[in-house]
C-alpha cells in the first residue's frame, strides 16, 4: 500500500512540475508584451510615439497578427515600423500573406507603416505586395515626413552585411537640424554611431533568445556565439538601448524565434518608443 502511494505522489508531482515546464516555456514564447522607451531630444516640438514590430517569423500557430494589431491600436502610436523577418525564409505563399494583410489593416487602422526588410522575408513579389498595402518601403530610401508636427526624417537600409568599408554617409548626407530615424534590421553599434542619427532602431537578434535572470545579460552572444559574456564584461549589443555622441540605437527583441521557439526570460515584445521635449 505504500509503495502504490509513493508512485501516485511521484506521478503527480512529476505530473506538476511538467506542466509548470510548459507553463514557462508558453509564457516565454507566446505571450505579447510592451517595452516602453523613453527618449528626450530638442529638435523636436511635441512628443511623438512610434511602435516597432519586428522578426515576426509567422507561422500558423502562436502570436497571430490580430494581436500584434490590438496592441499596437492600445499604444496609439503616431507611425509603426517594420524591421523586418515578417515571416521565416522558403515560408508558403499563405505565411508570406500574412504581413501583408497586417501591414495593409495598420494602414486601414490610420497608422503610418514604414518598413524595411530583414534577412529573410526579401521576395521581390512580398515587398511588392507590402507597398501595395501602403506600407512605405525605406530600403535605401529616405523620407521627410510630418509627425505630431514635428520635422522629421525617416531612413531605412536592408543591408544583411556591413564590409569593413560600409559607410552611411555615402548613402545619406546627415542633416544635424532635422530630427533623423534610422531603420535597420540588423544591428551595427560601431557604423551607426558613426553615422549619428538622432535614433537608429534595430531588430534581428531576437534579443539573445535566452536573458539570463538578475540582469546578467544574455546567455550567449547572437553575434559571437559566446557564452555569458556580459559576466564576462563584454557589452552586447542585442536589446535595449545604447547612447552614442548625438543619439541613440535601440534593438528590440521582437515577437517571433528562429529555428526554434526558445525564448526565456525575454518574452515577444512591440517597443514602444515615446520622444518626449527636452
């Protein structure tokens, strides 16, 4: 008789523990939160607020793009951007629809879209189709826009590499009296800071996938495949905010994961970036 109680206890904390397991790892991975950033400037007249999705990766399960819609229409954000990976690379015609219909409801929603791509959803007939549903496509483009009143300029890049010889100002010529956004998908503190624009907003990292608890950083670098290095003392540049001479660049650790949904103590995020009067 006691050893039959023995096993049901073992069986049912067994049982607990897994589902605590599942818990963890579903909260993590499919559960859709804010990151709000603050950031102050002086060129600007009024605050304004700019949501960023990023790295959807889409697939027919998990965060769907109703959601990513209901929480951005929450924020009322002033525009949306789009920092690309919307949907995993050799993904169906159907998953590669499914930015587009966001992207096209945002605009019907009266928000501002611009987009950019990343280093998978770069099919020439998708970002046909993403203009066609009003996003603004920024690969190497450069827009004076109006925002909340302000005198704004809007850049985007697709770059999927940098060489050693990379240089934005051969692309674009700053303009130190115009608040300037920089999008890009993938992150490069050294080429950006160098550039100076007012905020550069970056995506691709997926935040580092795993952040280790206590603020102890990530558990491996995404660009390095180091483990522990912010113990190590390394910065790593995979999400937050990070202040250079004249600016900021911000990555966001946006809402999907490729391969493989792994994310833990970093749950899918929209930034929300709030640029409020010096």
């Amino acid at each position: 008789m006691g050893k039959n109680v023995h096993k049901h206890r073992f069986g049912r904390d067994f049982l607990l523990f897994f589902l605590i397991i599942i818990f963890v790892w579903w909260f993590n991975n499919y559960t859709l939160k804010f990151t709000i950033v603050n950031i102050k400037s002086g060129k600007i007249v009024n605050p304004m607020r700019i949501a960023v999705i990023s790295d959807c990766h889409f697939t027919t399960y998990g965060i769907n793009s109703r959601q990513i819609i209901q929480k951005v229409e929450k924020s009322e954000p002033d525009i949306v951007l789009l920092l690309g990976d919307m949907y995993t690379r050799n993904s169906s015609e159907e998953i590669m629809k499914i930015p587009v219909e966001m992207a096209k409801n945002l605009v019907k929603s009266g928000f501002p879209v611009y987009f950019v791509t990343g280093d998978h959803d770069t099919d020439a007939d998708y970002i046909v189709d993403m203009t066609r549903a009003g996003a603004r496509v920024m690969n190497y483009n450069s827009m004076l826009e109006d925002i909340n009143g302000n005198h704004i300029r809007i850049i985007g890049i697709d770059n999927v590499y940098y060489s050693e010889t990379f240089d934005l100002k051969n692309a674009f010529v700053p303009d130190k009296n115009i608040y300037t956004i920089l999008m890009a998908h993938i992150p490069n503190y050294e080429k950006f800071s160098d550039f100076g624009a007012d905020l550069t907003i970056c995506a691709d990292t997926h935040g580092g996938m795993v952040q280790l608890p206590f603020g102890l950083g990530s558990a491996i670098d995404p660009s390095t495949m180091e483990f522990f290095p912010e113990i190590r003392g390394k910065t790593v540049y995979d999400k937050g905010l990070f202040e250079y001479d004249g600016g900021a660049m911000f990555i966001t650790s946006g809402i999907g994961a490729s391969p493989v949904p792994l994310r833990f103590n970093n749950r899918p995020e929209i930034a929300v970036i709030d640029i409020k009067l010096k």
